[in-house]
C-alpha cells in the first residue's frame, strides 16, 4: 500500500481501499473533441492557462480541464470530463491523466462547463447533478454566446449537499462578475461574450501564458531600454566631465604661460 494511496483513503471518507479493484482500467480518453467551436476552445484554453500562471508557486492546487474524472468506485463507465477544474489540497507537479476521485482522496473544488449548442442542456441539468453527488464545491457555467444561459455567467455553491447561485453584479462597464471563494478570484463575462479571471486584492486580470510571457518580454525590454539610455546619458556626463576638466587644464595652462611672459618682461 503506497503512502499516496493511504492518504487519499483518509481524505475520503465515502471509500476506504479495500474496496478498490486495483484490475480495473479507467480510460484517459472518450474518443470526444476538447471543444465543439472557437468560441468554447478559446474559453477553456484562457481559463486552464490563466489559472496555471496564477497559481503557479502553489504546489498544493491542481488546475486542468476535460479530463476524465471517474467517481464511482470500481466504475469505468460512469464519468464526466470537466471543461475548466481546480482542485486545492493535492499535488500540483504530479502529472494526470485521468482523475479517479477515491484515489486523488477528493473532487475538484471549482468546476467550469462552457456552453456549446450540443452541451449547455446536459451542463444545465444532468452535470449539475453530478457534480453535486462528487460534491465539487463550485460549479460555474458561462455561455460565450449569450444563446443559452440568461444571464450568460451562473456561479454556484454546494451548502449541504444543493446548489445556491453565487451573487453576481454588473459594474459600469457592463462587466457581470461574480467571486468565487475557492480560488479567491472573480469570475467575469465581459460584454464582448469573453471570460476573464480577475484578483480583486491586486486588481490584476490573470492571464495566459503567452500573455504573461509577452509582458515579461516586453518589461525585459523597456528595462533594457532604459538601461542603454542611463548608460548614453552616463558616457555624456563622463564626456562633458571629461571636456570640462580638458577645458580646465587648458586655461590653467594658458594662465601659467601669461605668468611667465610678465615675469620675463
């Protein structure tokens, strides 16, 4: 019995190892495309890699997305895969799959399904159901068309064993957000039907690792600008210094020479 296998039996109660046939193989793949339009695949892409940067010091959050999650101990075909997820408490750096809760010792704690024509009827109704029987802590649902869900963004809690709606409100800039407490962050439909992650302690949007790369390349490069222009203008100053001192010399020298002259008279 491995040490990861112990803990996960103490994280959940629901199982305990004896129960779990070891036999059994669990898929990593339904033969299902990640996402049925741009729309949908860019949503899910900001958000897995948005959250991936956030919370990359974090070694104890685990974010991913359409991943098979199998809930059911000894079941191999009853399971669901999750657009965007987020599981704290586990290992971040430990490389997945699937995910098969009894053995991961709990289910995501932040759960995103992103609308699409063929999905937001079974993200409505039948994965809202299972999702409260994996007891995920949060489950959200954003419509990047604005056809489906009204309002377009819908945030949930689990308070003992239902969903309630998360609050949400609509700033000045036609922003609906909403906070999610489990990852400390709030959740926005902009009016443009794009989502986006926001810290409100550091006022900063999160973004991608692209982005976050090409900011850092950019701050690398203004730095570096600056520095050449503080070393032009340093190389000026040491030449005006220079000049000046040359300058001084120079009239010294012309005085000594005057001096001499009326000495000699």
């Amino acid at each position: 019995m491995t040490a990861e296998r112990m803990s996960a039996a103490t994280k959940h109660p629901r199982y305990t190892l004896e129960e779990d046939d070891l036999s059994i193989v669990y898929p990593d793949s339904d033969g299902e495309p990640m996402a049925e339009d741009d729309a949908q695949l860019t949503t899910m892409i900001y958000a897995i890699s948005s959250l991936r940067v956030w919370f990359d010091h974090r070694e104890d959050i685990y974010v991913g997305g359409d991943m098979l999650m199998y809930y059911r101990i000894n079941d191999n075909e009853t399971r669901v895969a999750p657009d965007v997820f987020a599981v704290l408490g586990v290992a971040s750096r430990h490389q997945r799959r699937n995910w098969i809760v009894w053995r991961e010792g709990k289910a995501p704690d932040f759960v995103m399904e992103v609308a699409s024509g063929s999905t937001w009827r079974r993200d409505m109704r039948e994965k809202r159901d299972i999702y409260a029987e994996m007891e995920v802590t949060e489950y959200w649902r954003f419509d990047p068309s604005g056809s489906y869900f009204s309002p377009p963004l819908i945030g949930e809690r689990l308070v003992d064993g239902e969903y309630r709606q998360t609050t949400l409100e609509t700033d000045g800039d036609g922003v609906l957000r909403g906070h999610s407490e489990a990852l400390g962050l709030d959740i926005c439909a902009l009016p443009d039907g794009n989502l986006r992650l926001y810290d409100p302690e550091s006022r900063q949007w999160l973004q991608t690792h692209l982005e976050d790369r090409s900011e850092r390349l950019m701050a690398e490069a203004a730095r570096q600008e600056a520095e050449a222009a503080r070393q032009e203008a340093e190389a000026a100053r040491q030449e005006s210094e220079a000049a000046r001192i040359a300058a001084e010399e120079e009239n010294r020298r012309l005085r000594e020479q005057l001096r001499e002259l009326q000495s000699g008279q």
